[in-house]
C-alpha cells in the first residue's frame, strides 16, 4: 500500500510470560511471533520497523530486513512508539502500529482496515473486536458506530467500562505527524505508572479530531500473546487453521483436534494423515502418502505413496516414493532412503543412505553407511561405527545380504552381490560375490549332560 510504514513494537517486559527469552521469540504455529506479524505486515509495505529493547539481542539476531529502533527502558507502548520520532521526523505519510504478541491477524484484514481509515479521513484508526472474555485487554468507549471517544485499560477501568466487550486490538493506524505530535503529550498517572499509546486515542478525539474503530468480525484474528495459557490458546487456533487449509486442498485429516502440522509444511492430495501425528518444521509430503498415529516427522522430505506406520520419528531426512517406514522406526541426521525401500520395526537410521529396494525389516543400527540398491539387511545388524573416539564408515554395495545378527565393524566395505552368514562379525572388507563367515565354529559335546551328572 502507497506511502505507509508499519511499525511493529516488540520492547516489552513480557512479565507475564515468565521467560528468559523475549516474548515475540515464542513459537506458535511452527513460527515465532514475530515471524508470523512480518510476513503478514510485509503484505501491506516494504518499510518495517521495529522497536526492541528488552533482550534486543536475541530479536534483533532472529529477524532480518526490517529497520530496529532501541527503546532504551521499557516506560510503555506509548512511549515505544516515541522512540520512533527521529526516525519518522520528515515523514508524513501514514504509520500501521502494531504489537509483536498478535500473531493471528490476516493481511486482508490490515488491508482493509487501512482502506478504511483513508476513506474515512481519519487521522488515526484503531482496530478492534468484541470478545466473549475481554479480560486484560483495553476497552472501546465510543461515541458513535464509527469513531471512538477513548480506550481505557482493563487495570484502570470502572466497574462500568469494565462491562465493555470491544477491545482495543493495540493495532493503529496513524497520520504519523499527527502521532508524533500527541505523543509528547501523554503522561503516566496510571495503574502501571507507563506511557499508554492508548491515551493518544482519547487526546485526538478530545480535541474533536476523527478518530475511527473499525471492528473485525473474526474476533480471534486479534487475539494477544501475554501468557503462556493465551500461547496455547493461539497455537490451537494456528493449527486448526493450517489443518483446515490442507484439508481445502485435498489431504485427508481423520482428526483434526489431534493433528499437530506447521505453518511452513507442505502435503499433496489424497494424503491420509492419521490421529496425534506432529508433522514439523518445513517437510514436505507428496501425494497419496500415509502418515500413521503418533509418529513425529521434522524438516522431511516423504515422497509420494510412502506409508509411514505407526510411532515413527524422522528428523532431516529425504524418503523417496513407495516407501514403508515403521512401526517404530527412527531416522534422522540426513538419513536417505531411496523409492521402494522398507524399514520396519525399531530400525534406526543416522546419517546413512539406504538404496532403491533396499529393506531394513527388523531390529537394526545403521549409522554412517551407504547402502546400495536391493541390499536386504537381516534382522539385529549392527553397524559398529564408532570406537569411542572417531566414527568410521560401512559401504554396502548392490545386492548384498547381511544376515541376522552381523555386526559390520567400520571401516569395511561389502562388495556387490557379496553374502555374511548369520552372526558374523565382520572386521575384514568382504569382495563381491563372496560368502563371509565370521563366527566361532560350533562344537557338540555329546553326552556332555550324562557325565556331568555322576
Ligand atoms: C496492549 C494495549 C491494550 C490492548 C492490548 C491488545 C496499551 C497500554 N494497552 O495491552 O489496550 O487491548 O495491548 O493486545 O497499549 N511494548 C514495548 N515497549 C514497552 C511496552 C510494551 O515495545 O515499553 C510492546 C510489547 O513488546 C508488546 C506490545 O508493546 O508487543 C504491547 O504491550 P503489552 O505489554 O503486551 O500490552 P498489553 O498489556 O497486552
Ligand atoms: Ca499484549
């Protein structure tokens, strides 16, 4: 939008979080909050700016290209924004204030928000909602369907205003000269001795100046981030939304309720994903694939129609198509497995690469390997990779068959088509073609029993 700045303000205390780290860092929905308020304030202008102060380290080290202003000490939102006034000096054009803790807010609502307030003519805008329970937040007192009188907070609040249910979002938009003006003007003689950029509102529209609210219908959209019961309260929406956009898009989720998925996840059509499944970070699920109860799956790649059963956890990792994975299974560190491989029960997988066809059923570690095509690997081997000081790698080429119970002591190399006979432990590097046997030679002692009896 033409000749707009958003400032977005994320100095505070956030007392109420109880937390070493800054409020707007806390994740909901897959995305810290603040991320969630940039890419929404990025669809309204290129000019961000925002004001950090307490713990300015750690937001100024999460968040790129936006402008940062230091607030020194922590005297209020109205006093926030004032931090701003060097910055702003010579601009005059109009400013979206926003908080960092309301992460729910859409673009198209910031849009036509702001159409309202230039149709309006106003001089400054507040977005506001009714809430059910408008606990803690600042109240609307308003002289008309349009425009406001002023916003008393919730600790300063009569008996009477307390009964108000519209609530102050803390989102503005203002004519920034205008903003800064008043600004100087407001004092702290209230309960928390701070600097309200609420009191703006009341001076403005005292002084007959058009102040507009314009309400939004979907309540939750404003809902703000002070505790940690309100970050469950948000994270509950996020989900519920995200999983009702895949849904819209064609992928089956039998239990909404219990379907944990991010923001940034990606899933193709006709994917079923199962009750208390946590999909993560930014994977990426392609078509008719499978994802079964309780298994957690973070930064993957899951090609399509892979199955993934029940209680699996895949962490950075890329599964090609047609695979079937779990129960039980682990994988993680870069694990890779190639189209139609299986991996089945308590298997773990670190940092290795399993071929095409490859199967893993039962029972296995396989850690710094590469493994080729239509290797089978029988149930309990081990790759032995590490010797308490350095990690070393196991080659297992094409076609191999690694019986049960072998365990592979890296480094060693099993060439192409080669055999190792059940029970092995397998030192030497194995040539292609060839059978190893690498075990203690069995001995009868018959009678054995007999005469240890007399
Ligand atoms: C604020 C509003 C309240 C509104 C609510 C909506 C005021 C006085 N109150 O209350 O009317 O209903 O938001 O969620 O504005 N901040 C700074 N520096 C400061 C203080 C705060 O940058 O010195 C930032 C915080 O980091 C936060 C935002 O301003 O992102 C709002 O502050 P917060 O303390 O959460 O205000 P509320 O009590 O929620
Ligand atoms: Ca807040």
């Amino acid at each position: 939008m033409q000749n707009l700045r958003v400032l977005i303000l994320a100095a505070g205390k956030s007392t109420r979080m109880k937390s070493k780290y800054a409020k707007v860092l806390q994740r909901a929905g897959g995305r810290r909050l603040i991320e969630h308020v940039l890419t929404t304030a990025r669809n309204l202008s290129p000019d961000i700016f925002v004001v950090v102060g307490h713990l300015a380290d750690q937001v100024k080290a999460a968040i790129s290209e936006v402008t940062f202003i230091d607030q020194k000490e922590q005297l209020g939102t109205g006093h926030a924004v004032l931090a701003a006034r060097e910055t702003f000096s010579g601009y005059a054009g109009d400013v979206l204030v926003m908080p960092g803790d309301v992460p729910l807010i859409e673009a198209a609502t910031l849009e036509a928000f702001v159409r309202f307030h230039h149709e309006g003519g106003f001089c400054a805008s507040v977005l506001t909602a009714d809430l059910e329970n408008p606990h803690g937040y600042g109240r609307i007192v308003r002289h008309n369907a349009n425009e406001v009188s002023s916003i008393v907070e919730h600790r300063d609040a009569t008996p009477e205003i307390l009964k108000i249910r519209e609530i102050n979002s803390s989102i503005y938009v203002f004519h920034a000269p205008v903003l800064f003006e008043s600004l100087v003007k407001i004092r702290n003689n209230n309960a928390q001795h701070e600097y309200y950029l609420t009191d703006v509102i009341g001076l403005l529209a005292g002084r007959k100046q058009k102040v507009g609210a314009f309400k939004v219908h979907s309540a939750e959209e404003v809902l703000g981030i002070n505790t940690r019961q309100e970050l469950a309260a948000v994270d509950r929406v996020m989900r519920r939304k995200k999983c009702e956009s895949l849904m819209a898009d064609g992928v089956t989720i039998t239990d909404p309720e219990t379907t944990y998925i991010d923001a940034d996840v990606q899933i193709g059509m006709d994917t079923v994903i199962y009750p208390s499944v946590q999909i993560y970070g930014h994977t990426v699920i392609g078509e008719d694939a499978a994802i079964h109860s309780f298994s957690r799956i973070l930064d993957s790649k899951i090609g399509s129609r892979t199955v993934v059963l029940e209680g699996c956890v895949i962490v950075d990792s890329a599964i090609g198509e047609d695979v079937s994975i779990g129960p039980y299974a682990h994988l993680r560190m870069g694990a890779t497995l190639g189209d139609s491989a299986k991996v089945g029960n308590f298997v773990e997988i670190k940092k290795s690469a399993l071929g095409a066809g490859t199967k893993s059923m039962h029972l296995a570690y396989l850690g710094d390997a590469t493994i080729g095509k239509n290797v089978n690997i029988g149930a309990g081997v081990i790759t032995c990779n590490y010797d308490g000081v350095n990690k070393h790698p196991t080659v297992i080429e094409d076609g191999a068959f690694v019986g049960t119970d072998s365990q592979l002591i890296a480094p060693v190399r099993i060439g192409k088509d080669a055999y190792i006979a059940a029970g092995s432990s397998i030192t030497e590097d194995v040539p292609p073609e060839s059978l190893a046997i690498a075990r203690g030679r069995q001995v009868n002692k018959e009678g054995w029993v007999r005469t240890r009896k007399k």
